[in-house]
C-alpha cells in the first residue's frame, strides 16, 4: 500500500507465507472488485517480540525523520522503492546505500502502477492493465534496483499493495517472493503521529510492518520514528524478510 492509497487498515495474517484478503470493491472505498491484499507474517520466537520493519518509497521524497531513528538505533528494515523515487532522491538513494546493514533495498516496480488487471483505478492509480504490463513494471523495477545497488532483488511489493489474482502468478514465475504485510502503520501516510506510534508499538510477535519513508512534509512520518524508537525500547528482535523467512 502506498503514497495515494488511504487503504482501510487492518491486520492481515497468515502462517509463515502469503495470505489473501478478497477487497470488497466499491464497498472498500476505491478498490476495484475482484482484487486481493497479501498478508504476510514472519517466523516468531514465542518468547519476546520478532518484527519485520518495512518502508515504502512511493514517488515522492525521503523523509530523514525516519532514516535517522533507524540507523541511530541499529534497526534492520526493507525498503521498497520505486525507480521513480531513486530518480528523484539521489541523495536519499545514497543514504540507502551508504549503510547496507540497516537498509536492504526491494522492487516496488518502475512506475508505481498496481499489478491489477483492467482499467479500473486503483485509490486513484492508473493500474498496470495488463499481464505484458505488469510484467514490464515488474521486471523495470528489478532492474533500477539492480542497477542501483548491484544485487538483484528478491522481492517485490506492489503500488497499492492490492493485486488481481492472476497478477500474483506472473510476479513468482519472474522469480520474486510477493511482499504483503500484517500490519499496515499509517494507512497511506494520512494518520496523524499519534496514532501511528500506537499502531507499531502495538507489532505483535511475527508482524511485518508496513509504512512510508517518501512523505517528509506529512506528520505521520513523526509517528513512524516515534513508534520504531518505542519498539526498540521494549526490546523487540528486529529481522530483515530475507532472515525471517529462511529455513
């Protein structure tokens, strides 16, 4: 889920692997009928918390709000970025790369367009519409990252974060693990701070979090830093996907 989408928040569980939520159409506020949310969780210890931080680079900027509090308190977290975003924010793209222990940088396609089908919109996204399409955002993406950081991604997370069923067999045949998530932080980057601190100082054990690091004029970005700095007061094992889902 991304920059536009002001996707209803809720959790989305599943056990070790991928899980879909049928959206509901018109009834879900700006979803187009038919379409799925993959959730995804990590492997927890059962003891303590193990949580999954992951970012979202929408086109937009970068936000040092967030950046900082994570390389300050040593938190592994997988951003998604867009070629997009790498365009826009070289100097945010070299932050990145600069600290390959804290940043882990994975596809979120070339153009930000949601891998759905037809032309239906997407909270307003003009979707991919097609299977050749959504091949082309996938795989463009893949290669700025790439090209970027000299390693070929393992995931990919859609604009929207919603899929046509069809899509997500595209995307695994390319050879890519689909990135959903289980616990949505700022709904779009519209929650004011307060509340997206209370929602990640909320992760469960074997969340994976989702949020935005491409908004900084917006004020969810505070609640963003606020609650990773909230969870690693509390003593929560942060792990990378790559780590979690191994084995």
């Amino acid at each position: 889920m991304c920059e536009f989408c002001g996707v209803v928040s809720r959790r989305v569980f599943c056990a070790g692997g991928l899980a879909l939520t049928m959206a509901r159409g018109a009834a879900a506020g700006g979803r187009p009928p038919g379409v799925v949310e993959p959730g995804l969780r990590v492997k927890g210890t059962g003891g303590g918390r193990t949580v999954a931080v992951t970012l979202d680079a929408c086109p937009g900027r970068f936000d040092p709000r967030i950046a900082d509090v994570l390389v300050a308190k040593g938190i592994p977290v997988t951003i998604f970025v867009t070629a997009i975003w790498m365009r826009w924010n070289p100097d945010g793209l070299a932050y990145f790369l600069a600290r390959p222990d804290i940043f882990t940088l994975e596809n979120h396609g070339a153009r930000h367009l949601p891998p759905v089908l037809g032309d239906a919109l997407v909270y307003g996204l003009a979707p991919a519409g097609t299977v050749e399409a959504i091949r082309a955002e996938v795989l463009d993406g893949a290669a700025a990252v790439a090209k970027a950081t000299g390693r070929q991604p393992r995931w990919y997370r859609g604009a929207a974060g919603l899929y046509s069923p069809a899509a997500i067999p595209v995307i695994e045949a390319l050879g890519f693990k689909v990135a959903g998530y289980s616990l949505n932080a700022d709904q779009g980057a519209s929650l004011p701070p307060e509340m997206v601190a209370r929602r990640l100082e909320a992760a469960e054990d074997g969340d994976v979090t989702e949020g935005h690091i491409n908004q900084p004029r917006r004020v969810s970005g505070a609640g963003i830093a606020a609650g990773l700095v909230a969870l690693r007061a509390a003593g929560v094992r942060f792990v990378g996907l790559d780590e979690a889902m191994a084995g």
